[in-house]
C-alpha cells in the first residue's frame, strides 16, 4: 500500500507541474486575449493603397518580418522575433523594423514588439493557402504566404524580408541598394526565402495575389515554393555587389545575394568554423528541422552555434519571462528530496515476511514494470516542463537536478542500489562534456566522438538494467516490495539494505 500511494503521488506530482506550465509558464499565449477582427474589408484596403504603419515611417527603407498564430510554437517564435527587432537596434541600422502580424497576435505580443521593443507593428487578415491539401504540404507552414505582404509595404524604397531564425554577425544596410528581387542560394538550384530583399510594389503583389488564387506551381505549398515559382529565372541574375558610390542609389533588375548573407548552420558544422569566401560573412540561418532552432535551450552542445543565439538574447530581451517557471521547478524538486528522505524510514520497515504463495509471474512483471517506468519517468518528464526557450546553461543544470531528483523516488520506493539508478544521467553529464570539448579539428571528428562515447557507455546501461532488474526480483523473493494484503502484522524487524 505504502508503495501504490508514493507511485500515485509521484504521477500526481507530475501532473500538477504540467498543470502549472500551461497556466503560469512564461505568459504562454492562451493567458493573452487576441485581437478581435477589425474590419471585414481589410485585405480590400490593403489591395488599394498598401499597407501602412501605425506610426509614421523614420526611414526610407525597412527590415520586415512576419508572426501569425495557429502551431504549437507561437510562444518561441515570438521571443524568437523580439530577439531579432532587438539585434537589428544593436547593430544601429538605418532602417525601420516592419512586423507583419496577423490579427489574431495577442495584444500583450504587439505591444511589446511596438513599445518595448520599437518595431513597427502592421496587422493583415491571414492569406488562405489553397495549397494546403497536397500530399507534401507542412501545416506548419498554412500561413507562410502572408510572407507576400511585404510587397504591400509602399512607404519604403526597399525591404529585407528575414525570417525569425536569422542571427545576425554584421550590419547589412548595404542589401538595401540591390534590385527589385535578391535572395541567396543555398542550394545550388533553389534561393531560399528566409532573407530576401524586394521593392515594394503593389502591382506586383496584386499579380502575386492573383496567382495565388489560381493556384500557381508551388512544389511545397509554402513561401519558399511559390517565390521559387514566381522568381524562376534568378538563377541566371548576375551576383549582387554593392555599389561604390556611398550607398546613394539602388540597382535595377533581379539578383542573386552571395552566401554570406544567407549561411546555413550546417556549414559550420562541417568545419566548426566558418569559411564562405564569396560575401561578407553577415548572416546565419537555420533552416534545419523545427526542433533544432537555436533559441531551444537544449540546442547546445548539441548544436554548437546555439550558444549564439542565446548570447544575443541575453543581452536583448534577457530571460525575465520564464525565470518564475525555473524557481517553481527548483522548489518542487527540493520538496521531492526532502519528502522522500522523511518517507524512507516507512518505506524501510517492509519486512522479509514470507508467505505459503508466491506471487504469479504477472504479478512479478507488474512489478518490475512499474519500477522501470519510474526510472524512465525520471529522465523524461523534466526536459518537457523545461521552459523551452530558456539558456542552455539554465535549461540542462535544471534537466539534471530534476532527474536527479525524481530518480531517488523509485530508489526509495523499491529500495533499489543507486549506481544503476544514476547510470544514465552520469553516462547524460558525459555526453554533455564530450559535445562542449571545444578543441574539436572539424565536425566529422566531434561526431566520431560522440557516437564512440555513446557506444562505450552502451555495456554499462545494460548492466545497469540486469541489476536493477536482479535486484527487483530479490526484493520480490523475499517480499520487500508489495508483500500479501492482510499481512502486515507484527513486524519482527526492519530491512537491513540502508
């Protein structure tokens, strides 16, 4: 019984901190009230005179972004989005920073980007994908077309068009003297969309607008297919070079940017240090799979540059929003330590009392069932409640200290030997040390690395389960763990394993 109340307890407890992070966590978007729909005739305006800012535009030209809602991610792409609006203001552009904002965003968000942060903050009806039923097609992506909004942007000469997870190493106000159409390729046949430049143009958004309706050829049904689409011919543009004339006047025509403005992450990854000779080394993307974008906190050491973009973040907009989170974390797993140290002492006192009838074997494998998924239950549950865009730093001491301390639960429970218990976070510290050494030659050597290390620590986990496994089976022999119902009398003495 004793043990059937801690098991019950312990999912309880984990079940109230799941609890507690979608109502409190770091002001998570379902705690804002989103904008109502205000006009029904907004894309019909927006059609006849452009898009126009709240406040009256300081400069000729513009960085822009965009924000819609609808994915599971809201919440990090809009730290990510600040993070950008804030980098931008620390490298002293000569620009405005554009927001393109679907009206749904909550009022809290817009707020902070127009007030806190200095963005211009524009709101648009969201464009309907009629892509979104081919078999290829990402939901993530259903909205990635209000990314044609920027051409609507007619108080500006000209727009760099970024996507969130750009990092910025340098100033880039020259990409503003290129020509109607820019965009790097990082594929050596397709431009990739996360940073472009264009000249606004509401004839040429109307056009777009139009061949969206027709449904032009878009291979994935996002941004990125139908401005490849669109602009099928840039492949064969000359390469963009800035002007020597003190950036006074912008060029005419259709350009490819040179990588440097556009460098994916894997790149670096290869040699673990950049070398893009053609372009300055400018900007940094991460086109990579959702999870491993940089503002994730367990993106480093795992992914090396993710340390980079935290940097930027620290010195930005910092990390006040989720801190509440972290300490309420940081309580409940010192109460878990200091509950199951004051509850041992009744959990020891389990007795060696046999009984005429041993338990069946389901009974058995119950059992060691139960202790196994505790175990498990141990490692997973807290890199889930983690605040997701907290710093690595914060994110993998809280990871440890809650796995730590959730494992001593089935260790008190089932009276189970602490090595193996603690094998695998001891084998996770070591993976950790191994991806952070920071003499690595190039990419391939440091992955080597890591797969031999996790291939040495392989013997050592099996071990780990053949004794907890064992040990289990001993306790159940002598019946320490779950002896029979009804008889829980005298007890002579108490279990001599602590």
């Amino acid at each position: 019984m004793g043990l059937q109340r801690t098991t019950v307890v312990f999912f309880f407890s984990c079940w109230l901190l799941l609890i507690i992070e979608k109502t409190t966590a770091f002001k998570d978007k379902q705690l804002f009230q989103a904008l109502e729909t205000e006009n029904a005739n907004t894309m019909t305006a927006v059609m006849e005179r452009g898009l126009r800012t709240t406040r009256r535009p300081e400069h000729k030209n513009a960085y822009a972004t965009m924000m819609y809602m609808g994915t599971p991610r809201d919440y990090e792409f809009y730290i990510a989005t600040r993070v950008l609006i804030r980098s931008l203001e620390g490298l002293h552009v000569d620009a405005d920073i554009v927001v393109i904002a679907s009206l749904d965003v909550p009022l809290d968000w817009i707020y902070a980007m127009e007030e806190e942060d200095g963005a211009q903050v524009v709101r648009v009806e969201n464009l309907e994908n009629p892509y979104k039923k081919q078999t290829n097609f990402d939901n993530r992506f259903k909205l990635s077309l209000n990314k044609l909004y920027a051409w609507s942007l007619s108080d500006y000469d000209r727009v760099i068009m970024l996507d969130v997870d750009n990092v910025f190493l340098k100033n880039t106000d020259e990409l503003f003297q290129c020509g109607q159409f820019c965009a790097v390729f990082i594929n050596p046949c397709i431009f990739h969309t996360g940073l472009f430049v264009l000249q606004p143009s509401m004839d040429v958004f109307r056009d777009m607008i139009h061949e969206v309706d027709v449904k032009r050829d878009n291979p994935d049904g996002a941004d990125q297919g139908f401005l490849v689409s669109y602009f099928s011919d840039l492949l064969n543009q000359p390469l963009f070079t800035p002007p020597p004339d003190n950036r006074t006047s912008a060029l005419t025509g259709h350009f490819r940017l040179p990588l440097g403005y556009q460098m994916d992450a894997s790149y670096y990854y290869l040699k673990l240090r950049w070398n893009v000779p053609c372009g300055p080394n400018s900007v940094i993307t991460f086109p990579g799979a959702v999870w491993l974008k940089p503002w994730y906190w367990w993106s480093w050491p795992v992914l090396p540059l993710g340390l980079l973009w935290h940097h930027q973040r620290r010195y930005t907009i910092s990390y006040s929003a989720e801190m509440p989170w972290v300490l309420i974390q940081a309580v409940f797993y010192l109460g878990i330590i200091l509950v199951t140290r004051l509850a041992r002492p009744s959990m020891t006192k389990l007795c060696y009392q046999r009984s005429d009838k041993n338990l069946t074997m389901i009974q058995t494998a119950l059992i060691k069932l139960v202790a196994l998924l505790l175990i498990l239950s141990a490692y997973v549950i807290p890199f889930f409640i983690i605040p997701k865009t907290i710093h690595p730093f914060i994110g993998w001491s809280l990871y440890l200290t809650g796995s730590f301390f959730l494992s001593t639960i089935p260790i008190n429970t089932f009276l189970l030997p602490i090595l193996p218990v603690l094998t695998p976070w001891l084998g996770i510290i070591g993976t950790l040390l191994v991806m952070a050494f920071p003499s690595y030659p190039d990419g391939i050597v440091r992955a080597l690395s890591v797969f031999g290390y996790a291939f040495c620590c392989a013997p050592f986990l099996w071990v780990s389960f053949v004794k907890i496994t064992s040990h289990l089976q001993v306790l159940i022999d002598k019946e320490i763990v779950f002896p029979r119902l009804g008889e829980f009398g005298t007890i002579p003495g108490f279990s001599k394993l602590y």
